[in-house]
C-alpha cells in the first residue's frame, strides 16, 4: 500500500486548506455581490402594458406583495388602491 510520505502529506494538508480558505472567501464575495446589487422584478401584461400600469403607483402596487413599500413617500394610496 502507498502512503504519502511526510513532506506530501503536509503538502496535501495545506493544499486543502487553502481549496477551502477560497472557497470561503468564494461565497463571502457572493453574499457581498448579491447585497450591493438589489433585487430585480419582471412585472409581466399579457397581451401589452396598459397606460395606467406605467405610473409609479402601479408598480408599487404590483409588487406590494414583494416589497414594503410603507417608508416611502406617497406609499399611502398604494395601500388605500
């Protein structure tokens, strides 16, 4: 049977290390991407946009279900529809 002879071993040992040190510092830059990025919505009309769907309003009441709108200005008649 082969085994690794000292020298290897604590080289096979380092080497995992470091894949799992990156892999860390991997998923940190992920997480840090992802929050400064903010999010993305498709707001879908079958068969086109209305005119009235094109107003700040609109949208805010079509992704209420989504986000929370209530800390900004105007939000009030989202709520009212």
């Amino acid at each position: 049977m082969w085994r690794a002879a000292p020298n290897e071993r604590g080289r096979m040992v380092r080497t995992q290390a470091e894949a799992v040190q990156a892999q860390q510092i991997r998923e940190v830059n992920i997480r840090q991407r992802r929050a400064e990025g903010g999010s993305r919505f498709n707001i879908r009309y079958k068969p086109a946009v209305p005119g009235e769907a094109i107003t700040p309003e609109a949208v805010m009441r079509a992704l209420e279900q989504y986000v929370d709108f209530s800390s900004l200005p105007g939000s009030s008649s989202v709520q009212d529809k």
